[in-house]
C-alpha cells in the first residue's frame, strides 16, 4: 500500500475518522464524503485500488481527505480487508472510525439533530467501542436503469425508497453472533443456487480502533468488542442506474467474495427479465431517523432516549 504526497495522516487525538476501499467511485463518493462531513467526520483515509473513473483526480482535490494506492488483489485482500485493516491499525489506535463503503450512508436514531461526536461520547461513557447497524437497500421508484445519479446530488435524491419489513435474524458463528437478513434482495433475487442465504445485511461500521482490532469478513464480522445495545443503519445505494454494468464487470473480473457469487444471482434476475424492479406496493420513502425508529429498523434503549432529550432540549434553550 503506496501512500500518495501528502498523505502523511498527523495524530490528531479526538477526530473521528472514515476508511474506506474504492475502486471506480466518482458517482457516489461525493455524496458519500458530504454525508458524513455533515456528520462530524474530520478526515478520511481512502485506499483507492486502481480506479480509472476519476476516483482518485476526484479524491485528490479533497483537503480532507489521505489516499493511498493499492494495485494488488482486492479477493487476495480478503475483500480489501487486509489493507483497511493495516491501515486502521497504523492510522486510527483509539479514535472512533467509521468503515464504509462507496455507497454506503450511516445513520442512527437522531443523527440529523445530533452529530456523531455527540453520539461517539455517549458511547465513550457507557464503555462501549462498536455500534452494530442493519444494512437497508435503498433504491428508485421504476427500473433500476432509470436512477440516473448526478454526482453533485444527494444519493437519497436518486434513491429515496425501501423495504420496511421483513427482515430476519439468523445466527451465526461469527461476532457479532446475528445476522439481519431480508429486503429486496431477499424479495427479488434467488440466491439459492450460489449460497444458502440471501447475503448479510447487518455491519459493525462504527468502532473506537484498537491496535490489533480486526474485521473479518467485511464489516459484517470482527474480532470481539463491546457493542452498545441499540441499532444504527446503513443506508445502502447499490442499485442506480450502473447496476448491470456493475454486474458484469463483477462476473468478469471474480473479485467479490466467493468468486463474486453473489453477482451470479443479480445476474440470473437481469437476464430472465430484461430489467430490474424494486419498488412495490409495500416499499416506503426515507423521511429521516424518526420514521426508521418507528418501524423498528432503528432500535434505542433507555439512557439513549434520554441522552436525545437532553440534547434536543439543550438545543431549543
């Protein structure tokens, strides 16, 4: 891993900080960077592993942002596991850190009333160092071929809508020891033929690094840590208009987990229909935290219920 001129990261106690693995991201990354900028995140540390799009021109004029090159395998990587965690490892011992991917938008009950400095100290005074999040696939109102997204617009402009329910939780052997499956992709795609279940669709996203920490199996597994009983998400931006190029170069390229087997199935879905629809009867438009906190797909206890009032109410003074 190559860091670029300037991307010396300087120790900066109480930043919080973003690591994220792209490869070809000049569509959703300006969203993604803005999204959690208005968050709270002071600097991003982006492994780019050869993107031809203008990821990394685009990477490059960002102030706050450090990237490093990569040209190697992203499967021999573990799915770029083993260079995120190098990184984190050097770059982010005890600072919160949140891992995402390209199209990915984190959230928590709250988090347009209450940044993520906030929420990280109150996880801090429980004595907690992970949040666990449910993965909710965003997506258009008609045919995947028409989410058409301009870079300069929010993600959630282009794909406002998602499932609401079901969702299942399956046990595993891994920490954390559930999985959430269920969503549209769970709905819409068989993935029986390539896999026993639809693919997880929960991530321990947000951690306090430390030295030796280590995600396994993207951010859906990890060396044990104590997480704080309550459920964040990540809104996931998978299926724009790209989607089927996506697909095939997925296939053409096998780098995904199992030989990119999960993509066989989105691809079994496009070719038997020409198309692909998610949107239905059931589907319903993002209106912000409140709305996932009613519906279950963001879950509080008690001392965050309070937590949140006090802010809001010190807020209102």
């Amino acid at each position: 891993m190559t860091p670029v001129d300037g991307a010396n990261v300087p120790d900066r106690p109480g930043e919080l900080r973003a690591c994220l693995v792209v490869r070809n991201e000049a569509l959703r990354l300006p969203s993604v960077l803005d999204h959690h900028r208005m968050l709270g995140v002071d600097r991003f540390l982006i492994i780019d592993n050869g993107s031809t799009d203008g990821t990394f021109d685009y990477l490059a004029g960002q102030k706050d942002v450090h990237i490093f090159r990569e040209a190697g395998s992203f499967a021999a990587a573990k799915a770029g596991m083993a260079w995120s965690n190098a990184l984190r490892d050097a770059f982010c011992d005890d600072y919160w850190t949140l891992t995402l991917d390209a199209d990915e938008l984190f959230v928590f009950p709250g988090y347009e009333r209450v940044g993520l400095r906030s929420f990280c100290d109150f996880l801090d005074t429980h004595t907690a160092r992970g949040a666990f999040a449910l993965m909710i696939d965003m997506y258009g109102p008609g045919d995947v071929s028409e989410a058409t997204h301009v870079a300069s617009r929010s993600l959630l402009e282009t794909c406002p809508w998602f499932d609401p329910a079901p969702y299942e939780t399956v046990k595993v052997g891994l920490f954390p020891p559930i999985q959430f499956k269920g969503g549209p992709r769970a709905r819409v795609f068989d993935f029986s033929t390539y896999q026993p279940r639809p693919p997880a669709l929960s991530k321990v996203p947000l951690v306090k690094w430390r030295r030796g920490d280590r995600y396994l199996l993207s951010t859906h597994a990890m060396t044990p840590t104590p997480i704080y009983p309550m459920l964040t998400a990540l809104l996931h931006f998978k299926f724009l208009s790209d989607f089927p190029e996506r697909v095939r170069i997925a296939l053409q390229e096998g780098q995904h987990h199992g030989g990119s087997k999960e993509y066989r199935a989105y691809n079994d879905t496009l070719q038997a229909h020409g198309g692909l629809r998610l949107h239905n009867a059931q589907s319903v438009a993002f209106t912000g935290s409140d709305q996932l906190v009613a519906l279950g797909l963001l879950r509080t206890d008690a001392a965050y219920s309070a937590f949140l009032e006090g802010i809001l109410a010190s807020q209102d003074e």
